[in-house]
C-alpha cells in the first residue's frame, strides 16, 4: 500500500524532477531576462538561461514519453498507473522549469542575489509548477492521478529528493552551494 504510493508518486513526478537537474548540467548561455533590472534587480539573473530552460523542460517531457515505454512492466506487477498522455508530458517538464523561474523573479524581489537559497520555496518551486500546470492543462487526468495520498508522498518525497540531487550536484562541483 505505501510502497505503492511512494512507487505511483516518484514515477509521475520523474518527469518534473528531471529538468532542474539537466538545466543545471546543460545550462548556461543567454540569461532568459536579457540582462535586464526590476526595480533596481535583475529580473531573474544569470542563473536563468534560456538553454537551462529549454533543455530541461525537453527532457522531461521526453522522458515521459519513454517512460509509457516502461508502463506494462510496472501494470504488470500490479501497479496501478495510468500512461503520460501529451499534455501532462509538457505540463510536467516545462511547469517544473517554469516553478524554478517563478521562485527566481519572488528571490530577486525580495533581495536574495542569485544562487542564494530560499528554503521551502526551493525544494518546491519545481512540484508547485508541474502540479498546476498539470491542473490546468489535463486537469481530467491530474485530479485522477494527484489524490491526496499522492499529493501529500510527493510533498514529502521531492523535498528530500531536491536535496540528494543538489548534493551530488555540489560533490561534481557543478552547483556552488550543496542545498
Ligand atoms: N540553470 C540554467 N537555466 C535554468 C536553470 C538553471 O542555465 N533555467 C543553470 C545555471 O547555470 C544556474 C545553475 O543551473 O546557475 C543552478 O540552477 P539554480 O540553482 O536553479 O539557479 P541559481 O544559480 O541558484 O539562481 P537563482 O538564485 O535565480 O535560483
Ligand atoms: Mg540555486
């Protein structure tokens, strides 16, 4: 039983998790803000790139659609898990982008410099993003799959999970703080 919900959880969320980690290995380039301030800060700042955003929200989409590839092997053992249609495969990877960029404009409108962390907000920028994106683009099949058991193991799941990821990304001196 909680396996399952743990199980059914980290597999819908995979794609939303995906993005954050492959924008920060193939980020870089143009800041998505061009550069420009807000009030006396930047907009977003250099840690917003539109190649970070684009290659991960990619991603996660595309391994959405791979997953599906995967999904009689897990409704085979009993699982019960419904497939990644389209919208949900983009609602899941570019909302979990989008969920990051949002909690950089709160964090340069409330003087945090970029790379400064904002706890709470930063382990769940990405899960708020994929979540109402998925609501809003297939909200049929959100409020199927998102019921409150699954909703509260990926509030508990994602949190520890960001943090793991973060600190490998630190370990491979690919991130300047381990959070
Ligand atoms: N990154 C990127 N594009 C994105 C997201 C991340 O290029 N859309 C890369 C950037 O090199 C960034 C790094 O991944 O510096 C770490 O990502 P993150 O922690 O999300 O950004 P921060 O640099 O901490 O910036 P902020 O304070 O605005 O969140
Ligand atoms: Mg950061």
């Amino acid at each position: 039983m909680i396996v399952e919900i743990v199980v059914v959880a980290v597999w819908v969320m995979l794609p939303a998790y995906v993005p954050n980690s492959i924008a920060v290995i193939g980020g870089g380039g143009r800041p998505i803000d061009a550069g420009y301030n807000f009030r006396g800060e930047r907009l977003l700042g250099d840690g917003k790139t539109w190649r970070g955003a684009i290659i991960g929200a990619m991603a996660g989409t595309l391994l959405a659609f791979l997953m599906n590839g995967f999904l009689p092997t897990l409704t085979g053992v009993g699982f019960e898990i419904k497939p990644f249609v389209p919208s949900v495969a983009f609602s899941l990877g570019f909302g979990s982008i989008l969920g990051d960029i949002v909690a950089s404009f709160l964090k340069r409108r409330t003087g945090r410099e970029q790379g400064k962390p904002l706890p709470v907000v930063d382990q769940l920028d990405f899960v708020a993003g994929s979540l109402i994106c998925t609501m809003v683009f297939s909200y049929d099949w959100a409020i199927e799959v998102f019921n409150f058991p699954i909703v509260l193991a990926v509030l508990i799941i994602s949190p520890l999970l960001h943090l793991g990821a973060n600190i490998v990304a630190y370990s491979l001196d690919l991130k300047d703080e381990p959070y």
